[in-house]
C-alpha cells in the first residue's frame, strides 16, 4: 500500500502573515437530516462535540464538525481515525437515510497565522471579514478567487481553508500572493 502524503507535504510561506499547508487532515462528508436526535449522537460520538447551528463549526482539540449546508456536515479528525469516525457514524445512524463518506484524500486543509490573516481572506473572498461580521465559530462556504473553498477562524489571529486537492497548489499561490510583503492593507488594524 502507498504511504499518504498530502497535497503539498506542509509546504510553508512566510509572508506578513504565515501561510502553511496543514498535511494530513481526516475529513468526513456527512449528510442526512442534521436535525435527528441520531445524527446529533453520531456528530458526538465521532467527533466529541455538539452538532453546530447553521454557519457555525464546533472543535475540540483535533476534532471537529462544520455546517456546510442544511443538510451536510464536515467532520474533521485526525487522519489515522476516519475508519473509527466512520464506524461511530455508522453505528449511531443505524435505521437512518443517511451518506457518510471520506473525503481525506480529496481535500487540502490550509492556515493562515499572523495579526492580518482576516485581510488575507478579506482579499479573496466575497466575505465580510471585520471582527463583529466573522468571528471564531463561524464557517464560510464560498469562492475564493476561481476556486470553491470553506474557511473559519480558529482565533482572532489564525484561519483554516479548506479546498479540494485538485486545486491545492493554486490556492496555496492565491494565499502566498495575498500575503506577500508589501501588500498589507492595514484594513483591519
């Protein structure tokens, strides 16, 4: 069996904010009625954290579920624990309409670290980024530049992006080029 390697193997750019590949990311698909008591329980026992509102994510260390749309989640865990995350899904939703299925390999998960990150996505996507408008919690589903891709703030200084593989070193580019010296705005400052 081939050894997994990420998209870009933690390729790292340090601009006036720090953009870096996070390698290996275990990312699941889940989708069905977000509202069951069933689903509620799968999202705990996978991830150990509540199911999230609409537009919101829920972490706890490692682990994580975003709201993707009305009737789809992300589950986020470490890449070794997919089979095991999978099993939990499986287990809670017996009975259920249900589709869970690992995306690992078809997506790249990246972050952004440095008191501008907002002004990074600010650059790139159609979102409102100033504090008060986006804050830790929140997720977006939108475009950046010429690419579908999710985003949300772990804290005040640090977003994660999410996109699919295929577009792993193009989006790496856009991010690198947005953070490149000499392009801050000072628009959040």
């Amino acid at each position: 069996m081939s050894k997994a390697v990420s998209a870009l193997q933690g390729a790292v750019y340090q601009g006036y904010v720090e953009v870096r590949e996070m390698g290996l990311v275990g990312m699941i698909t889940l989708r069905g009625d977000l509202s069951s008591a069933k689903m509620k329980k799968a999202v705990k026992d996978a991830c150990g954290v509540d199911l999230p509102g609409q537009r919101e994510i829920a972490v706890a260390g490692e682990k994580g579920a975003a709201w993707m749309s009305p009737d789809e989640l992300l589950l986020m865990v470490p890449y070794e624990g997919v089979a095991d995350a999978l099993a939990a899904v499986e287990a809670a939703l017996s009975g259920e309409h249900f589709l869970a299925v690992n995306v690992s390999d078809a997506r790249a998960v990246f972050q952004l670290k440095g008191a501008a990150a907002r002004e990074i996505i600010a650059k790139l996507c159609p979102v409102d980024m100033a504090p008060g408008a986006f804050e830790p919690g929140m997720i977006r589903r939108t475009r950046m530049a010429q690419i579908a891709a999710a985003f949300w703030m772990v804290d005040a200084e640090t977003i994660r992006v999410v996109c699919f593989r295929s577009v792993a070193e193009y989006a790496f580019n856009l991010l690198k080029d947005a953070a490149a010296p000499g392009g801050e705005t000072g628009l959040f400052a």
